[in-house]
C-alpha cells in the first residue's frame, strides 16, 4: 500500500518507521533526516495545501495519514476526503477537541464525561475570581490555554499569587497568542497519570497499549512543561479492567456526542488521563497520536497497524493489531535552553546502535552534509526489552550515543 505521511516530527518518523517495517512503500512531507531513511520525502511546507494534495496525486497514494494537529484543526483532513484521498485523521469540527479546549470541555459536560470543575474565561478578573474559590481548597489550579500550544499552553499553579501572574500573562500580555485569549480554570486534581491512544473508526474503537508521559523538563518532574521528554510502556499499575472503563467513561460517551451533532470521528482520540483514587478523570482530549507516547506505542506493536489505520479511514471495523510480549522506554534528547529558547544548527553525532535501540529524529536537519539540531526536541531514543528494566537499560545507552552542544534530557524516564 502506497502511505502518505504529513508532517516532519518525532511523531511521523515513528509511524513511517513502523508502517515501512510492514513492508508499504512511505512518501512523507516535509519528513526531516530520520525520516527520509525509511520514506521518500518531499518537502513540501506543511501549510501548502495544494502542493501537498498534488504530490498525493502524483504518488497515486492509497492512505493519507495526518500527523500533527494544526493541520487537523485547520480541516487538513477534510481537503483530502473532498479529493477523493482516504484519511486517517478528523475533520475540522471533531478536531475542535483539541483545538478548543473551551469546545472540548462543553463536549465533557455534554456527554458526562468525568472531568475537573472549571470554568471558561476571556476576563481576567472573573478567571482570578474562580481561581481565589478553587486555591481555598489549597490543592491549587490548573490554567489552560483553550487553542493549541503544542503541549505547552498547561500550567499547574500552587497557590493563588502564581494563578494570578499566568492569568495575567495569558488573557492581558497575550504569552500564548491567540490560543491563550481564551482559558479554561479548573480545580487541580492529584492521582495518577496515564495517556489512552484509541484508534476510531465512526463509531467502533480499539485502544492501543497504554503509555505513560512525562511533561516536565527535570527530573522528579520540576520545571516547565514541555511537549513530553519521555515515556514507557506497559504501565503496571493499568489494568485491562481500568482501560474497559475508560473506554465506557471517557471514550464512547464524548464519541456519542459527536455522533450526536452529526460529527463523524476517523483517527486516533487522544485521552489524557487522571486516576484519582480508583476514578478515572479526563484531563484533556487530543486528536493525534501522542509524542513521545508513540515512539514507545509502535516499539511494541506487531502485525496489523497498517490496515487498522486504513480501515478507520473507510470508516470499517478496526481489524486487531498483534502486540508483543515486551516493554518499550523512550528518552527525548533535547536542546539546551528548551521549552524556552535554545539554538539551532548545532552538529550532532550518532552513534551505531543494536537493534534493541532506535532513533526517533524530532528536530534535525542536514546541513553542509552534517546533521545538526533543527529544534526543541531533537532526537526521541527508544529502547526495547524482555522487561522495562531493560528497555531503560538500552534506552539510556543510546542516549549516551547521541552529543552535540547542549544536549539535555531526563535521567528519571520509567525510573
């Protein structure tokens, strides 16, 4: 089957990875340098929309699989389904779950998805207001930028005084942008985190193996959040009985919703999720598959991803997709400076390594034939094992195979 993929992250080099190992022939656009060893790349800007769609044409591709949400949530998806393509991915008014966090938590109301109190606010005195009522409690609160801010528009406030100056920051100095004109305020929930990946086709639905992430840049999980520095899987402490009930709970019911407002959903639903006590709360929905969570998700998967994906796009029942008995522990390797502003262009060095070990290119280019570091994220190291001791073990020996000037990373991943 001829695939095409769009986008250029550590998320699209980790499914064209996976989807070549299944023998299909990969076109990606724009791809990056990791990607173009297992795909023939074009690069093409992702926000061509015609240059795109014509080299679909050209490469008579067969799937269209969107990586990244902002294409999604600017109607990516809808393009190629009005030019005949078959897509995995949403359309423009599903993708409002994670573009509008504002829609999505309407949606949670809606469908009686379990969810943190809060409320949405475009004025800072009454979003200071709500947020005085939830740190009365002293469990603090979590500010949310309502679009799309790449993994980063979260902050979890303490107390009141730090709720105050990012109120402020995000509805008054405009730090986020347009995504942050508008926040949602909602009381801090402490349990428990998991992310749930769930491929949907319409209506019927199978979740992937369950990843656990970690969002802050340091270790014991200080510092500002990030678009993920790590994660691994399987999780021990998730049971097939806790996923049934997320999947009754948080899955069908927003899925229902949609349905509802004639709202057809084909791709992959992005549950982030807090376990508090023995309940299980919807933080936020996304509509694209998790990065780094799928770096570790497809190390573990056998045959069948392919045709899973393909059939979501005919809007078919969800063929099984075989996992295997092991574990996975992916460590992003970031630029000095990162999530705040950190250089580019600096020479990377790789190192062979075994096959229990693979690179996820996120951030790199060629340059003057070097590979240097292109962004924030640079390269996602996965390691695979018999058991999740081992899977770290290799993970974190392929770390120290990757140098260039700043390197930073976790040392705590699956710890």
């Amino acid at each position: 089957m001829k695939i095409l993929v769009i986008g250029g992250g550590g998320r699209e080099h980790a499914l064209c990875w996976k989807l070549a190992g299944e023998g299909h022939e990969l076109f990606c656009a724009p791809g990056n340098p990791g990607i173009a060893e297992v795909a023939v790349c074009n690069q093409i800007k992702i926000n061509d929309r015609k240059g795109l769609l014509d080299w679909a044409k050209e490469v008579q591709a067969e799937l269209v699989v969107v990586g990244p949400e902002d294409p999604l949530i600017s109607g990516m998806a809808d393009m190629f389904r009005e030019n005949g393509f078959l897509v995995f991915g949403p359309g423009q008014d599903a993708a409002r779950l994670e573009g509008s966090k504002a829609f999505s938590k309407d949606m949670m109301k809606r469908a009686g998805v379990p969810t943190a109190r809060h409320q949405v606010f475009s004025d800072p005195g009454a979003a200071k207001e709500f947020a005085a009522q939830l740190c009365a409690s002293d469990e603090g609160v979590v500010i949310k930028a309502s679009g799309a801010a790449l993994g980063k528009g979260v902050v979890v406030c303490d107390d009141f005084e730090h709720a105050e100056i990012v109120i402020e920051e995000m509805l008054v100095g405009g730090i986020m942008g347009d995504a942050g004109r508008t926040i949602v305020v909602e009381e801090r929930l402490r349990g428990k985190e998991f992310s749930l990946l769930t491929l949907v086709s319409r209506s019927q639905i199978r979740s992937l193996p369950v990843a656990q992430d970690y969002k802050r840049i340091g270790d014991g999980d200080t510092g500002l959040n990030t678009g993920g520095m790590g994660s691994y899987s399987p999780v021990n402490w998730v049971s097939d009985d806790l996923v049934a009930q997320v999947e009754e709970e948080v899955v069908k019911p927003i899925l229902a919703s949609l349905a509802e407002l004639d709202i057809d959903f084909r791709g992959v639903l992005f549950s982030g999720l807090m376990l508090v006590g023995e309940h299980p709360y919807c933080l936020e929905y996304n509509v694209r598959f998790g990065d780094p969570e799928i770096q570790t998700i497809v190390s573990r998967l056998g045959d069948g991803f392919a045709e899973a994906l393909l059939a979501c796009a005919k809007g078919e029942a969800i063929p099984e997709i075989s996992v295997q008995n092991n574990a996975a522990c992916t460590v992003v390797v970031a630029s000095g400076g990162y999530p705040g502003e950190y250089e580019k262009g600096n020479k990377i060095s790789v190192k062979s390594v075994p096959d229990s070990v693979t690179h996820f290119h996120a951030g790199t280019a060629n340059s003057g034939g070097d590979l240097v570091t292109a962004g924030g994220r640079v390269i996602a190291v996965c390691g695979v094992g018999s058991d999740l001791e081992s899977a770290r073990e290799h993970a974190y020996a392929g770390v120290d195979g990757v140098s260039f000037s700043g390197k930073q990373f976790r040392s705590d991943i699956a710890k």
